[in-house]
C-alpha cells in the first residue's frame, strides 16, 4: 500500500513537465485500467492516482484528447452504480 502512494506521489510530481503526449498516454492507461472493472482495491489506486494527475494537470486534462469526459464516466460508473 506504501509503494502505491509514493508511486502515485511520484507521478504527480512528473506530471506537469511531462510531455502532451506522455500526458495522454498516462491518462488513456489509467481509464482504460479503470474501465476493465478491476478489484476494489486497484480500482481505489486507479482512481487515487486518476485524481493525482488531474490534479497535477490541471488545463491538460481538458485539452488533450477530451479526457475530462472519459473520467467524469468513469466515476459516476464507479462511485454511482445502477
């Protein structure tokens, strides 16, 4: 559980000089992680980790490949299950 949160910590600390398309791959592997409808517990660190780079990325995450969608989906698919 401790390597998860620096893992995530550490990503969070790469995100805003990475490149745009580092950016969007990291995004596009989180979401499609998260979509695969993983255990609780790694569904937790996608998210965690999701919020850390969104954080992180503040106007990217808007602005490339319109990922702001995909993760508002996702959460409500997540955190509000039919």
């Amino acid at each position: 559980m401790a390597v998860r949160k620096r893992s995530i910590l550490a990503l969070g600390h790469l995100v805003p000089c990475c490149r745009p398309a580092l950016f969007s791959q990291l995004t596009e592997h989180l979401t499609n992680e998260l979509a695969k409808a993983p255990p609780v517990s790694m569904a937790r660190t996608y998210i965690q980790c999701l919020a850390t780079v969104s954080r992180q990325g503040g106007h990217r995450v808007g602005e490339i490949c319109c990922h702001a969608h995909v993760i508002l989906d996702l959460r409500t698919t997540h955190w509000f299950p039919d």
